[in-house]
C-alpha cells in the first residue's frame, strides 16, 4: 500500500501545480488584455486629437 499512496501524493501534487500554473496564466492574460485596452484608448484619443486639429485648423483659415 506504500507505493500507492505514494503515486497517489505524486499526482495531487501535479494537479496543484497545474492549477498553480492556470491561474498564473489566467492572470497574465488579463494584464495583457488591461495592457492591450489601454494601448487602444490611447490611440483613440491620439486620433480624436488629430480630428481636433484639423477642424480648428479648417476653421482658422
């Protein structure tokens, strides 16, 4: 019966890391995706800034 509990431990233990590792991931993913929405808000303003411009530039003229 040893080395059944044994090889039972082994692999409670290799599905703790994997949840370990998924949660690792999850979190990772989310960063980049909160990474990826910022980067997109700011070329939103950056265009919105240009469509500024150039309609102040049109009505300076």
């Amino acid at each position: 019966m040893g080395m059944k509990d044994k090889f039972q431990d082994q692999g409670e233990q290799y599905q703790q890391q994997g949840r370990e590792r998924a949660q690792e991931g999850r979190e990772k993913a989310g960063q980049r995706s909160s990474q990826q929405r910022e980067r997109g808000r700011q070329d939103i303003d950056e265009v919105q800034d240009d469509m500024d411009d150039r309609l102040n530039q049109d009505y300076d003229r």
